[in-house]
C-alpha cells in the first residue's frame, strides 16, 4: 500500500518534469533554428542551448527533423494541442465574420500573430527544403495547409457579396496566399503595427468593391 501511494504522486511529477524538459529542448530548438537555419543547427548545439545533454533530447525526439517539426508546430498554433489552424474555433470566428472589412481586419491580425510566433522558423524550412526531402516535405505540406486555409478565408470574403466582380474566389485566394505570406512578412521587416495597418489597407484596396 505504501509503494502504491508513493507511486501514484511521484508519476505525476515526473510527467511534469519531462513536458518542461520537453518544452525546454523545444524552445531551444526554436530559437536556433530560427536564428542561424535548419543545416546548422545540430542535437548537440540544441542541448547546449538547453541545458541538457544530447541524450536527453533523443529522449523526446527521434532526430532534428522531428524536433523541428515540433517547434513548427508549437509556434504556428500557439499551443501544444494537435489540432490545425483551420479546425480550431477561432479560424471559424474569422470565417464567420458578416462584413469583409472586419473579416480582412480579423485574418490579419491573427496572420501578423502567427508570423511574431514562426515567420523565423517558417522560413528556415523553406530555405532548407532545397537540400533535405524531410524538410521539403515540411515546407510543402505547409504550403498547402496555407493555400486551403487562404481558399477558405477567400470563400468567406467573397461570401460577403463586397469583393470586386472580377475577383472569383480562386483569385481571391491567390492574392491572400501571396500577401499574408511569410516572405512578405520577412522582407519588409516592419514592427507588428505598421505590418498590420498596411496589410489591412492594401487588401481591403484590393479586394473589396467600391475602393480606389
């Protein structure tokens, strides 16, 4: 009875311990991956980082890429929770959204969070996806995974009877896919607020009937 109780309170602790040391690798991962690239950015390099030996990175992760795919993962949904963007409620709110200025205003928004969060990771994926068939795997379901949620957001846009005539939805969705991607995020290097003001008024200008 008395290894029975000891039990039951000293695994929830080391469950606890290992999700931080989990997240810590994590973080480090991130970090690195984001500041000096994917190729050279090694396990060893990470649990340094960490504060941890290499041993116990392989403990959570299998290799690099999965730990990468992790970050990613984190990073892009803000959360641990392994549901995609456009299964999670908030991405229905924005859907939801009846007028087309508010609904540009809502995808923005949320876009220019996500970029602070993983734009740096994002883009180390992409310009490792050249070399590595695991990274160009990553980036391409990636690539994807934007394109649908952009058609989505287009749909809803278009839904809303203000787009312009000649916009269709697959256009539409063109447009979003290029504007909110990282690239343009990256390139232009603006702090959040100016990067969402002008991200708003240049698709609203765009898009939306009745605009100059």
């Amino acid at each position: 009875m008395k290894d029975e109780v000891k039990r039951s309170y000293s695994s929830p602790l080391r469950e606890q311990a290992a999700l931080r040391t989990r997240a810590q690798v994590r973080e480090a991962g991130h970090r690195l991956f984001a500041r000096d690239g994917f190729a050279a950015t090694s396990i060893r390099r990470i649990a340094s980082e960490a504060g941890v030996s290499e041993r116990t990175v392989y403990t959570h992760y299998r290799n690099k890429v999965e730990l990468f795919q992790d970050a990613l993962n984190v990073a892009i949904a803000g959360d641990e929770e392994p549901v995609a963007m456009r299964d999670r409620p908030s991405f229905a709110e924005v859907l939801a959204t009846p007028s087309a200025r508010d609904l540009i205003a809502e995808l923005v928004g949320r876009n220019a969070i996500v970029l602070e969060r993983a734009g740096a990771l994002i883009m180390a994926g992409i310009e490792s996806s050249g070399a590595d068939p695991d990274m160009r795997r990553i980036s391409d379901e990636g690539e994807r995974a934007m394109r649908a949620n952009c058609l989505a957001l287009a749909e809803a846009l278009v839904g809303t009877g203000e787009v312009r005539e000649e916009f269709d939805a697959d256009a539409v969705a063109d447009v979003l896919t290029t504007m909110l991607s990282p690239h343009v995020h990256q390139v232009l290097g603006w702090p959040a607020d100016r990067y969402r003001d002008w991200l708003a008024s240049t698709l609203t200008a765009s898009l939306l009937a009745g605009q100059p």
